[in-house]
C-alpha cells in the first residue's frame, strides 16, 4: 500500500502529490481519473484525503502539514466546483470497503480508527 502511517500525508501516493504541487505541475482535473469508478483504488484515496488536508491546513481549520507546499495558494487555487467534487470524492473513500480500497485495507489493520480520525480531520468544513 505504500503506507507508513495514518496521518494525510504519511503516503506515497500523497508524497508524490505533495511533489506535483511544489513543482508547480499538479492539475485537479489530472486526479479525476482515480474517481471515475464508483470503486475507489488505494492511491486515489490517498490522494483525495492529502488535498482535502492541504485544503483544510490552508484556510485555518487543521494544523500540522509539509512546510514546502503552500497549503493557503493551493486552497485557495480551487474553484467551488472542484472544492465541491474533493468532498465527494473524501465522503466516498471514507464511506466503506465496499467504495474504497483505502478504506478496506485499513480495515484489515489494527488502526482502523486512528485512520478515520486523522482522515475525517482531514475534510475541509463546507
């Protein structure tokens, strides 16, 4: 899974977003491809969970975070349609197993809940 740990960020699939935005490559309409499915694969939940705590870490509402990525520009970068789909797309990982493979590997694990937690911080309030 590439997982080191529960935190947003504690990924590989969130390491190489964080590296797109520092670099000034990343696209959101690049990510809708891992939302296409009503299945959510393991790196697309990975991703929706680090941008919706980058959003959340930019406009005040969570802390914490990687010092190099300018959490505030990427918020604010998003339009009210894209802010919209991101809180889908993090509903819908953090729904069930059922939806999303990230959800259904950390229910294989012993820390099922402080996934959730950490995830759940994660979700920019509407």
């Amino acid at each position: 899974m590439g997982t080191w740990g529960a935190g947003p960020f504690e990924n590989d699939a969130a390491a190489d977003l964080l590296v797109e935005i520092s670099d000034a490559s990343f696209d959101f309409e690049s990510q809708a491809w891992a939302f296409d499915d009503e299945y959510i694969e393991v790196d697309g939940g990975q991703i929706a969970i680090a941008m919706g705590a980058l959003v959340t870490i930019g406009r005040g509402d969570g802390s914490g975070g990687p010092a190099d990525v300018g959490a505030v520009a990427f918020a604010a970068s998003l339009t009210d349609e894209q802010f919209g789909r991101l809180r889908d797309w993090m509903g819908r990982v953090l729904a069930d197993g059922d939806t999303s493979e990230l959800y259904e590997l950390w229910e294989e694990s012993e820390d099922l809940d402080e996934w959730l937690t950490a995830s759940r911080a994660s979700i920019p309030p509407a």
